[in-house]
C-alpha cells in the first residue's frame, strides 16, 4: 500500500501502526496520512506512532491514551 496515494477500499481495523513511518513526511503529507487511517480504523481501535511523533499541530481528530510506558491515538467520537 502507497500511503501517499488514494486507499482502496478496505475494511476497518483494530490496530495501525505507523511506528517511525511519519518523520519521513512532511507535515501536509503527515495531515493527510493520519485523516486516511481515521476513515479506516474502528471507532475504538488504536493507532501507534514513533516516539519522536506527535499529532500535534497535524490533527484533532484523536485523543491520546497513554498507560504503562506506552501511548497510543483513538478516533474522538463524533459528536
């Protein structure tokens, strides 16, 4: 899968990870990235990022869980 190219149509997911996947991208790219695994990833699924990544200043569309010495990103839910 290109994941700067259109997705095909998939089914949703539990997990995606992207561990040290986005510092390669600029933040434009990283924006779009993060807003495709939304549209495929289960409203109470879990998305993972490298430690030197953030959503910050990319995307609000995710709460940020943490627990024992690890975090993860969750879809907000729609309002």
């Amino acid at each position: 899968l290109n994941l700067n190219e259109a997705w095909p149509p998939m089914p949703f997911f539990d997990f995606v990870f992207l561990r040290n996947v986005m510092i390669y991208f600029d933040v434009p790219t990283r924006a779009s990235l993060v807003q495709k695994v939304r549209r495929v990833l289960k409203p109470d699924g879990a998305m993972f990022l490298g430690g030197a990544e953030t959503l910050i200043g990319i995307d609000t569309g995710y709460d940020r869980i943490t627990g024992s010495g690890c975090s993860y990103y969750r879809p907000k839910a729609k309002a």
